[in-house]
C-alpha cells in the first residue's frame, strides 16, 4: 500500500528511537533475552495461551504478536549488532512505502516515544484488560482521539474505534497493529480537541 507523497525523513544515527522490528522465524524471545543481556531496552507484548494435551491444560506465555520486538536503541547501534552479533542476526526493519518525487521509497517505521509509552502500558495490562489487534482489525475505522482521565490507564492517549461491536480506546501503531482497552467507563474518556 502507498502512502502520502512526502519528503524524505532522515534518521539521526545517534538519536535513540523506538523501532518495530520483524524476527525470523519465530525468534523473537531469544532474540530479547540476548539484547536484554547486553543492556538494550526492548519490550515484547506478552500474552497467556491455553493449551491442551491429552488431559492435561497449561497455560504459556508466547509473543502476543508474531515475529515482532520493539527495540529502543540508536540505529548505529543495531546495525552494528546485526553485522557482528549472530543472536541479532534475524532482526529485519519495518519498512513503509511513501511516494517521493523521485519514485517510491522505503520508509523505516519508528514509533514517537510517548505513543511507545501509551501502547506497553495497555499491553502490559492482564490479558482480560486488553486485546491485541492486527492492521486488518484497525482498517477504515476511523474515530476521535481521546485521553483516559481515570483509572489504571489514565494518561494513556488513544483513538476510539468500534471493535467487536463495541466501543473501545485503542493505541494503534501504524502499519503494524494495536491494542485495545476491553472497558473503559465513558465518563474517564475525554475527548482531544
């Protein structure tokens, strides 16, 4: 899909960003617990899945969106640990097609960092407070952006959209998903001009 013709967006190698990032095949966990190990902020939505064996059920942790982390770092910095560290190897950057007046380009995603805040808040939330949602779930529902005034997410900046046949604050990332508030009552929710 191409997006809006705009001017090239130059990233400052030495200024720390949030980039979205995919992992291949699946090994997003390991991939954490190494930059974990070398002091690299990342944050990786968890969820709780069931499973079933035989008579037997127990509950896992797993990523709650596949082959994807979020790494705060400089990109000088990541570069350079995917060119020299074998554990970095399978991070791949999150690219978004723009019109430019020289053709089409390739835009690397970053998230603004109090977005960032607002989408680990939500996530990090017990599973039956929020839901995760993929960019098929978020498409053409537009809403008015809003703010939580109250309650365990006040603060938390977000946009209201019908999901599921209700109406829920969701902090929405851009070609890559978003995470929706299960209840919020209507009078914490207030309305940005």
């Amino acid at each position: 899909i191409l997006k809006r013709r705009c001017p090239p967006v130059m990233l400052d190698p030495k200024t720390i960003y949030w980039f979205p990032m995919r992992v291949t095949y699946g090994r997003e966990v390991h991939v954490k617990e190494f930059l974990d190990s070398i002091a690299v902020e990342t944050f990786l939505p968890m969820t709780t899945r069931t499973i079933r064996d035989g008579n037997h059920i127990r509950h896992e942790r797993v990523p709650a969106i596949g082959n994807l982390i979020f790494i705060h770092s400089q990109k000088r910095n990541i570069d350079n640990l995917k060119h020299t560290r074998v554990e970095a190897e399978p991070l791949r950057y999150m690219t978004r097609h723009l019109r430019a007046d020289d053709g089409i380009r390739h835009e690397i995603i970053i998230v603004p960092d109090n977005q960032m805040d607002d989408f680990i808040h939500v996530a990090s939330a017990p599973d039956d407070q929020r839901t995760f949602l993929t960019v098929d779930d978020l498409r053409g529902k537009d809403g008015a952006s809003v703010v939580i005034s109250s309650g365990p997410f006040a603060g938390v900046e977000g946009v209201i959209k019908r999901i599921k046949g209700n109406r829920r604050v969701v902090v929405e990332i851009e070609g890559i998903g978003g995470v929706c508030i299960n209840f919020v009552p209507s009078k914490f929710i207030i309305k940005k001009e």
